[in-house]
C-alpha cells in the first residue's frame, strides 16, 4: 500500500504543488452590496489587487473608508 504522500509523487511527481484562486470581494458594509470582485492565482499578492479593486468603483461615488485584513497592510496599499 501506498502512504499519502508516495500516492502524491507518484501520481504527480516530486514538484507537484497545488494551484488554487482567490477570489477578492469589495462590498459596501452599509448596503452589504458586492461594488467589486477580482479573481487571481494564487501567486499574485492580496496587496497587489486593492488598487483594481477600488478603481471598479465609479468616480462620482465616495469611499469614506477601506477595511482589509493584514494581508493588505503594506505601503502600496496605504498610498492607493
């Protein structure tokens, strides 16, 4: 019998590693509505998908204020 991760290399190989989505979602905490929804690899940064998140929103509509998890804490996103 084959452990778990024999049954892995053998079906995948030594290199194989998992690929996965994220799904980045902006609603509005007032109306609970979804404003924006970007979809990325698992390889790309949550900081680096804030900037498209807010530009989905339209110009004439304000945003009193951005809540995000820690993921989002970095200079890049303070400046956006």
């Amino acid at each position: 019998f084959l452990g778990e991760g024999e049954w892995k290399r053998k079906k995948h190989g030594p290199e194989y590693r998992r690929q996965w989505r994220k799904l980045h979602i902006d609603i509005d905490a007032k109306t609970l509505q979804i404003r924006a929804v970007q979809l990325t690899t698992n390889n790309v940064s949550d900081s680096q998908v804030l900037g498209d998140l807010l530009d989905q929103i339209p110009q004439d509509e304000q945003i009193d204020s951005v809540y995000t998890d820690g993921a989002y804490d970095t200079k890049q996103c303070r400046q956006v």
